[in-house]
C-alpha cells in the first residue's frame, strides 16, 4: 500500500480536507503529521523480521506532498519541512493546485523535488505509486529535474 503525508503548513484547511478525500478514494495510507523520531546514535533497532523469517519486501519510501500554490511557497516553513522530509527518506512530490492558479514552488522544491503531478486522481496515485509523471501546472509534461554531476 502506498504511504503519503501531507504538507499542511499555512494552506487553506478545505484543500487539505478535499487532499486528504482524494488520498483515501486512491487507497494512500495517510501518515501522521508528526513522524517518529529516529533512534538515539548507539541504540539497537527493533528487528523486523524473527530469526529464519524471509527479509520483508523492500517497501518504496512514503511521499512528502506539498501543494505548489502561493500560499505555500510563501510559508517559511514550508522550506525547513520539506529539508526534514528529506532527511526522513520520503520522496517530494509537488501538486498543482486545482484550476492551476496561483501555482509556485517553495525555495528549495527544485533541488529536492521528484515529481509534480496536476490535481488528478489519476496522476497522484501513480506519482505515490513510484512512476514519476513530471506534469507542468496545466497538465502538459514538464522537463525532467536535472541533477548535475560530477565528471569522474
């Protein structure tokens, strides 16, 4: 089952609530606002598997979601809360507010970002899913993040 967590900052509650909806007609398990914090340095994780059980599967990392509207780009914490999302392991994945208007991205989204997907049912739940749909705010494919490198 895919996992998502919401970025509710400073957005409009009836948005999150009509996000939180369209999650839960996809069948995204929605994650706490507040994560777990990771274990102390020297402390002995919880094993997941008893002795002689199979390794479980390797299960794709939840998505971060952030709504790409003003209000959000606006948000000083939006910034902070996507860096902390990261360092969690979950996966950015941008959404274009609905009719959209008014679409903007937080500072650090194109450094961090995976994906940004149009208001759509039918392109989040790939996006959570892992297949990156990279759709520009009218729904039109956008270019493809570049991540530089090294020559080695």
């Amino acid at each position: 089952m895919s996992k998502a967590r919401i970025y509710r900052g400073k957005i409009d509650p009836n948005i999150i609530a009509e996000l939180e909806q369209l999650l839960a007609g996809i069948g995204c398990e929605q994650l706490d606002d507040a994560p777990i914090e990771p274990a102390e340095p020297g402390e002995e994780p919880a094993p997941d598997t008893e002795e002689g059980e199979l390794e479980p599967e390797v299960a794709l990392a939840p998505a971060f979601l952030v709504i790409l509207d003003e209000a959000c780009a606006a948000d000083p914490e939006t910034d902070p809360a996507i860096m902390a999302a990261v360092t969690r392991g979950e996966r950015i994945i941008g959404i274009w507010p609905q009719g959209g208007g008014g679409a903007a991205t937080p500072k650090c989204f194109p450094d961090v970002g995976c994906d940004t997907v149009v208001w759509d049912p039918g392109c989040i739940k790939p996006s959570i899913d892992g297949t990156p749909q990279h759709q520009a705010p009218d729904g039109s494919p956008a270019m493809r993040p570049q991540t530089p490198t090294n020559v080695c």
